[in-house]
C-alpha cells in the first residue's frame, strides 16, 4: 500500500513520520476523512475548505493547492486499488526538535500526508434497522468547531459505546437546564418530532460536511429543520432519531440507551434517499 507524504508518494510500510512531529507530541494538527467510490471523492472542496480554514485560524502553514491534493489523492487511490473507500488526510504543524508549546519558526515545513483505505467494516443492518446508541459526556475542549487529531475524548466516547454492544456515542454537556446533545464521537445527530427536524445549532460541535447537506436538502424538499440545542429530556418525545458523517452517511438511530425508536422513520428514510441522490449528483460532476 502507497501513502502521500509531504510531496511524494511513498510506501507505507517504511516512510517513517519522526518522532518528534507536533501531530505526535501535542496532537497539533487536523484530519479530514472523504469517502471514495469509483474512483470519485465525495465533497472534496467541502472539506477541502474546512480544513485550509481551521489550518489558517490555527496558523498552520498548507502546503498545497487543492488541485495537487486532488490530483495525487486521485492517483493514491488509483495505485492502491481503492473501488469503495476512504481517503484520510492529515496536516500537523510540523517537526519541532525542541518540543516546546509555542510554535516553532515560521518556516518550520507543515508535515501533511494521504492514505486513501478500504471503507471500515460497518455491519449494514445498522442501515436496514438501526444502529444501537449509548449516551456518552462530552469531555472535550473548546474548540471542537475545528477537525483536529485531539480526539482522545472521542475515543473514550465510541469505545463505550462499543463495549456496550452500540454503534456510536451520543454525546452531552450539560447547562442549567439539563443536559444536551452536541454530536457523536464521529457524527452529528438529527431528531425527528411530528414532522420537524431538530439538529444541534453549531456551538462547539463540528460543522459536519454531511449535516449541512442534509439540512439544505430537506429544506429545498419543504422539510422544516430547525438548529437549536435538545436536551435529553426532550428525547422522551422524539419519534426519529438518525445520525450522518461521511462514512455512516444517513444511518437510523433504533435505541438510545436502552430507549426504542422508529428505525427507519419516514422522515429519515427520506433523509436517505435525499442523501443518496446528492452523492450520486457530486459524482455526475466530476
Ligand atoms: N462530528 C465529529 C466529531 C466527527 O469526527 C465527524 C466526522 O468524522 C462528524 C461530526 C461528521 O462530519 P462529516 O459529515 O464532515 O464527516
């Protein structure tokens, strides 16, 4: 298997990152993850954007124009037999020798690099009738508006869930009234009350590429979608519930601790069917 690093592309089994590289020391650095099929990369200005604007609010030098990200992802892809997959893409702040918090000079080279993957193995039952969800606090920082590799809270999160016999975590902070849902350790969550849709406003949770999607779509498809925080409580009177990333894309959520929800709903499976279409325009696209 071939890997893109800092310009070329190498074998993965021997490029080595050093040692001292921020991504490592500090988790100093950001990730996208884009699905590919067919040769196609869902989105890839999407979350081309995201990432060059969190690295320019975090003063991380880019190190490449997206038509050579998209060229040698393409052919990353291409050399590693990639029909159904994903192409992860990471940018850190570089190899700091002296490992001090401050950043290094201004002309310390970013380290960026691509692996493009087979897609992980999702069991596709969790399409069909629902993936199982354990509610999980939010442990992270301040800036989870940002795709960054600091996602250790994350991981405690899914790997619960996980132990658990669920799918993804659903998880929560907590204000004066309760607590609230801000996203999955992967995902952002969407619920479904009568005929509105509910999904977490963007307060410290990621501007998924997938959420904004499907809330554009519904819209343009006369569903009423309203961005505002839910607090678990409410979940008690909720009759939908489905979760979206780039990977699970529209996924019925059936249980939340323990608690049963239509899955598939008639709003989700609309959600769907949305969301299929428009993968199915972006790949007409290119
Ligand atoms: N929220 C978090 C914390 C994520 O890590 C992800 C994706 O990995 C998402 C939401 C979904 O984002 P996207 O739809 O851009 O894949």
């Amino acid at each position: 298997m071939k890997a893109f690093l800092n310009g070329a592309i190498v074998e993965k089994a021997d490029k080595m990152i050093p040692l001292e590289d921020r991504g490592l020391t500090f988790g100093d650095g950001l990730f996208e993850v884009l699905r590919v099929k067919d040769g196609h990369i869902f989105f890839f200005e999407d979350h081309l954007s995201r990432m060059r604007n969190s690295a320019e609010f975090f003063g991380i030098p880019f190190p490449y124009s997206r038509d050579e990200i998209k060229d040698r992802a393409r052919e990353l892809i291409a050399l590693n037999g990639i029909n159904d997959g994903e192409l992860y893409i990471e940018l850190t702040r570089g190899v700091d020798q002296n490992r001090e918090h401050k950043y290094p000079p201004k002309d310390t080279p970013p380290t960026f690099f691509m692996l493009a993957i087979p897609l992980r193995d999702i069991d596709p039952m969790n399409w069909k009738s629902g993936a199982i969800v354990f509610s999980f606090p939010d442990l992270r920082h301040g800036l989870c508006e940002h795709k960054t590799i600091n996602l250790l809270p994350n991981v405690l999160a899914k790997n619960y869930a996980y132990q658990h016999g669920g799918y993804e975590a659903l998880m929560y902070r907590e204000d004066l009234k309760g607590k609230y849902v801000t996203e999955g350790g992967s995902s952002n969550y969407f619920f479904v009350s009568g005929n509105i849709v509910i999904t977490p406003e963007i307060d410290n949770l990621l501007p998924g590429i997938t959420r904004s999607k499907v809330i554009e779509r519904l819209k343009k498809n006369g569903v009423q979608v309203i961005e505002r925080r839910i607090y678990h409580e409410e979940l008690k009177k909720v009759d939908e519930v489905f979760l979206v990333s780039t990977v699970s894309m529209v996924m019925p959520v059936r249980m939340i601790d323990g608690k049963n929800f239509k899955a598939p709903g008639q709003v989700t499976k609309k959600a769907m069917l949305l969301y299929q279409k428009l993968m199915e325009e972006d790949k007409g696209q290119h």
